[in-house]
C-alpha cells in the first residue's frame, strides 16, 4: 500500500486497475466536491475536497464503503465551519465576535472546541493560546488565507501580546469573553476537527477504517490497515532522489492522530517583511525559532496539534518540552536538520509508539450542535 497524503489527482479518475469495486464508488463522487484519487490497488479507497481553507483528505477500507465514510465527514466539516470559523460572518464564533456583553451562551460543538482550546492552553504553559485573534487581524489575517494576496497588506497597528488564555472562562456552555478578545481555535480546531469526522466515520462505516486528513493534520479510527495507516508527514526539505528516506519521513499511524506545524505555508507580507500565521503569544508577533516544521504523535488529533504548534512556538526549548510530554515527535530546522525526539523512528516505514495517554479532552461528539 502507498502512503497516504503523498499526491494529489485532479479530476474524478476511473482508472483500470482499481478493481470492479472502486472504480463504481469514485463514480460515485462525480456530482459531490469530492475528488478520487487512484493508489494503484483496490484494498484502500481516497478521495480529497477542499474544506476549511485547507485540503480534506479521507482513506477508507473496505474501498466500498468510501462514499458512507464521505457523507459523514461532510457533516462534521460543515457543523465546524458553522461552529468556530473566524472568517464566516455567521458563524457561531463571529456572532459572539460581534455581540455585546461578555457572557455567552454556546452551543455544544462550540463549547466543545472553546473547552479543548483552554485545556491545550493550560497543558502547553500558554505555548498556545486561543486569544490571539487580534494580533492575527493586525498582521493581516482576517480573512479566509485563499483571499489573502501576496502583496504587502494596508498598514495597521502592530499586533501586541496575547491577553491570555486565562482571561476566558468556561463553565458547561457559558463563556465570559472580556471585551475586545477575538478568540481564534486554529491551533486545535483543525485537530478536533479531524478527530470528530474520523469518528463520524467509524461509527457509519459496517467495517474496517477510517483516516481523515486536514491539511495533513490526521486522525485514525476503526480498524487500520496491517502495520497502521502509512503517512508521508510534511516536510520543506523534499529534495534530492528519495525524499521518503530522509530519517522519520514516512511512518505508520495506528490510533490517535498525528499533525504537522510548519512556518513555511502559511506566509504573506506585512510591514515590508514575510510573516507567517503561527503566532507567540507573548509578543503577539510570528513566532521566530529555529524550526521550520515540527511533527507530532498523540492520542488524539487536537492534542498533536496542540503540541506541534507549542513546539514552534517554544523554540530552542521545544526539545525539553517535548521530552517533558513524552510525545513522539519529529523536528526539522531551517537549514534542514532532523531531530527525532519521544520514540518517533528514523526507519522509513516504522509504526509509530502507541497507544499514548491522552491529555486533552476526547471529542464527544458535538460536531452537529446548531
């Protein structure tokens, strides 16, 4: 089997080779925003859509069962986005954004992802924090990144540090929201995102597995394949005849969920000079480390999320951080050195450890609150 995330088709392929049964099931796809994608052999079925200002991916098997697997993380993609999108106007979040007061009444999903992205904060040490949504709009930031231009944004005031995780409360669905905070759940909403489709999934499939990719940020569920579900992590060095071989590349994922930080995507300008959207908050500015992409293996999604983001932010302390959560993880520096850190191995292939201990909250379902 070919790793999972490694190439994009376009179009809806009906390739010979595939088999009689996954040929009729990417046919299947051709009036949705799905896009099929041929891996050379019948046992596994991938299809990728665009979905959240990033590239859903979805792998199941047995191959038949891809469209139940799509329809239900379409659900849970279309609840997210309703949920805790910055960008929608009407989106629960943008709502709250705009409502007077400070306390608020959230629905489920919402309070669910405001709830992880507290308990990332506290767990990280404010590594990540989701109040960094002002300095976000300041550098420019305050749409979907698709409809950001290359060009120098219009001059604002400069971002500042973050409020504060702490100056957020909580309690079951209320929020007490300080005026003029702008919450933004990048840094674990993605991840709980893939976490709750891959269970949606799991739970509508009558068999087998599911692995659910946003933007390379990759929940499993189900029974995987043998040996675990292979995945090329994101790496900017892919150079040179084998960019598999490089140490720690291609893996095997079976439970929970690996994500990849990286400072190299999401750029544009701003004041004259690059900046990207992994943010410290304690300047309010782009965090400036030595690492240009960290990668990290969790129970869950959202916690690897957390924790990838945390990495880049912590710098030359990402290393003694890491090793303080035991996680596996896999660091790659501006000038292309690799550092494998938490048991993550350096053999192409290799399953990664696991099962590990949970620290954030398990998704609970809350991807179809209104």
């Amino acid at each position: 089997m070919r790793p999972v995330a490694v190439r994009r088709i376009a179009g809806i392929p009906h390739p010979a080779g595939l088999g009689p049964v996954l040929g009729p099931v990417l046919g299947l796809l051709a009036d949705r925003a799905w896009t099929g994608i041929p891996l050379g052999a019948g046992t596994v079925a991938v299809a990728e859509r665009d979905a959240l200002g990033t590239t859903a991916r979805v792998a199941a098997w047995p191959p038949a069962d891809l469209a139940t697997a799509l329809a239900a993380v379409d659900a849970v993609l279309a609840g997210l986005d309703r949920q805790a999108s910055r960008f929608r106007a009407d989106s629960e979040l943008s709502v709250i954004h705009r409502a007077p007061g400070q306390v608020h009444r959230l629905s489920r999903g919402l309070a669910e992802a405001v709830r992880v992205a507290l308990t990332a904060a506290g767990w990280t040490g404010g590594l990540v924090d989701p109040t960094v949504g002002c300095a976000l709009i300041a550098l420019g930031y305050d749409r979907d990144f698709a409809a950001i231009g290359p060009g120098p944004r219009a001059p604002r005031p400069g971002p500042g540090p973050a409020p504060g995780w702490r100056s957020v409360s909580l309690d079951g669905a209320m929020l007490r929201l300080p005026p003029g905070v702008r919450l933004d759940l990048g840094a674990t909403a993605k991840g709980l995102g893939a976490d709750r489709a891959a269970a949606a999934a799991d739970r509508a499939l009558r068999c087998g597995g599911v692995l659910v990719s946003l933007g390379g940020d990759i929940a499993v569920a189900g029974q995987p394949p043998a040996g675990g579900w292979p995945v090329a992590v994101a790496d900017s060095s892919d150079s040179g005849s084998d960019p598999l071989a490089r140490p720690g590349r291609l893996v095997r994922l079976a439970a929970g969920g690996l994500a990849t930080s990286s400072v190299t995507g999401r750029r544009w300008q701003w004041a004259g000079r690059p900046v990207h959207h992994i943010i410290d908050p304690r300047t309010g500015f782009p965090a400036d480390g030595p690492w240009r992409t960290a990668s990290v293996a969790a129970a869950s999604c959202a916690e690897a999320n957390a924790a990838s983001t945390a990495a880049i932010v912590a710098g030359r302390d990402a290393e003694a951080w890491l090793a303080r959560t035991g996680l596996p993880a896999r660091l790659t520096s501006r000038d292309g050195a690799v550092r494998l850190l938490g048991g993550w191995p350096a053999r192409a292939g290799a399953p990664l450890p696991g099962p590990l201990a949970s620290r954030l909250p398990p998704a609970a379902g809350g991807e179809h609150a209104p």
